[in-house]
C-alpha cells in the first residue's frame, strides 16, 4: 500500500517536471525555436487550433523560423495568430505560400524580463510538486490504521526524499534556461 502511494506520486511529480520543462521551453531565447509555436492556437474556421495541427515548422537559419500551411486558405489565420502572440515580438511576412517569421534580437533588458517570466513557471512547478507531496502525506496518514509507525516514518523521509529530488530537477532546468536566456 504504501509502496503504491509512493509509486504513484513519483509518476505525478515526474509529470509535473516534464510540464515545467515544456512550459520552459515557449519561452523564447535569442535564436528560433520551433516549440516556441507549440500552444500558440489558431483561429481556423471558427474553432482554436493548435498551430502544429495546421503546418510544419521549420528552421532554415538561428533566427528564422519558416511555416508551411497544409491548408493555404489557413495562411491569413496563422500569420495573425504569429502577430498576436504574447511575448514573440515577431513579426510575420507570407509570400502566399509560407510564412517567414524572423525573430528580433532580444535587448538585455527583455532578456530579464523572460529570466523573471521562467522563474516565476518554475516556482509554480515546484509549488506543484509541493501540492503532491501534500496530498501524498494525506494518503499515507489515512493509512496509519493499517501500518506500523515505523513504517509511516520511513515512508514519509523516502517521500520528502523524492519531492527533493524533482523540486531539484526543476531548479536544474530551471538553471539551463535561464543560462540560455542570458546568453548572448
């Protein structure tokens, strides 16, 4: 019982640091990245649409990123959904059959913004993984009837040993991004 307590929360923390480690990487860097572009929804024919859904993305150059609708007639959409997108800065040109989107050098002043931007995710990951934890304690202490103290006691330093573990794997990501953001 205990072992699948614990078996379980690690699966979810885990989770949770491949969402923190996903969602740091739609923060742009100085060079194009296509997963920049990952969640950014377009408006296709009334419906919110993943823009990986509706063209491939490439990278022909570090700060040009080229796509290529499957759908021509969705060209106009995605190029808007290019210019409104929070935080791109980026600037959209269509030759009516791709999409060139080159990316602005980012000022050391923007870069500090995104440093404070993906610490901030990264708090919330690790508040994440903290909420977890908790609800993990709560399962073992609803336990407490069925097993021995001692093995409660157990139980709960291997579990303060894995939220260490994953709140540590967060801050290592965390520490890559923003190395990668300060890079010039």
């Amino acid at each position: 019982m205990i072992a699948d307590v614990l078996a379980e929360t690690g699966e979810r923390m885990d989770r949770a640091v491949e969402a923190a480690k996903e969602d740091f990487s739609t923060v742009r860097t100085g060079r194009a990245n296509p997963q920049l572009f990952q969640k950014l929804m377009v408006d296709y024919y009334g419906s919110p649409t993943p823009l990986a859904q509706l063209a491939s993305l490439n990278t022909p150059e570090a700060r040009t990123i080229v796509v290529t609708p499957y759908d021509k007639s969705a060209l106009k959409a995605i190029e808007q959904a290019i210019r409104d997108a929070p935080n791109l800065g980026a600037n959209p040109g269509n030759d009516g059959n791709i999409i060139r989107v080159t990316m602005p050098e980012l000022t050391q002043e923007r870069r500090k913004e995104y440093v404070k931007l993906v610490r901030t995710k990264g708090e919330d990951a690790k508040v994440h993984v903290r909420g977890i934890r908790r609800k993990a304690k709560d399962d073992l202490d609803a336990l407490k009837s069925e097993v021995g103290e001692d093995e409660l006691v157990r139980a709960e330093k291997e579990l303060d040993a894995l939220t260490r573990a994953h709140v540590d794997a967060i801050d290592e990501a965390l520490k890559r991004k923003e190395a990668e953001l300060l890079e010039v």
